[in-house]
C-alpha cells in the first residue's frame, strides 16, 4: 500500500474545523456564547467593510444574467420596427417617411 501525503484542501478543512470548535463548543456555556459573539462581531466587521464590495459583484453578475437572459430568450418582434424610414414611395407619395409613418415631401415647408 503507498503512503498518500495530504493535501493542502485537508490542512485546510482540519485547521478552519479546529477553529470553528473552539469558537462554538465549550464546557463553560457562558464562555461558549462570548466565543460565538467574538466571532460573530468579527465576520459582521468584515461584511460591513465588503459591504459595496459584495453588493457591486452581485449587482454586476445580476445585470449580466439579465442580459444574457434578454438575449437569449428575448422576442425581437416586440421592438419598434424602423425598416420604413427614410426616402420612398409609401401611401401619401414619394418622400421622406419618418418612424411615426408621416410623410414629408421633397420640396415641403417643413425642411
């Protein structure tokens, strides 16, 4: 049988479970819950300080999947169709038809 080392994920999960028990259990219950509220003290002062940090990625990654989601389910046939602007032929004549379907005539006042 060969001989596995440990990994560094092992280290890791046995040292952050150490220091979770020794946060959260104690014989002593009122030592236990000034343990619990030091550690809680300390994880709210480190949201506190990544507060925007947090709040901008989340934001960030909320917009995206928006879009993303826009895009790809999205229905292109309820955005405002502008084929018909422009200079053409259209029902009142030949002229400059705008995104509203009035027409304005070559030689009109209006230009």
């Amino acid at each position: 049988m060969t001989a596995v080392t440990k990994g560094f994920a092992s280290r890791l999960g046995f040292g952050v479970g150490r220091t979770l028990r020794f946060f959260l259990n104690d014989r002593n219950a009122a030592l236990r819950w000034v343990k619990r509220a030091v550690l809680g003290a300390a994880l709210l002062l480190v949201l506190v300080n990544s507060f925007s940090w947090l709040l901008g990625s989340l934001l960030t990654l909320g917009c995206l999947g928006l879009a993303l989601y826009a895009l790809v389910k999205g229905d292109g046939g309820l955005l405002p169709r502008q084929v018909g602007t422009g200079w053409r032929y259209g029902p009142q004549g030949y002229g400059y038809y705008d995104m509203y379907g009035n027409c304005h005539p070559f030689g009109s006042d209006d230009e």
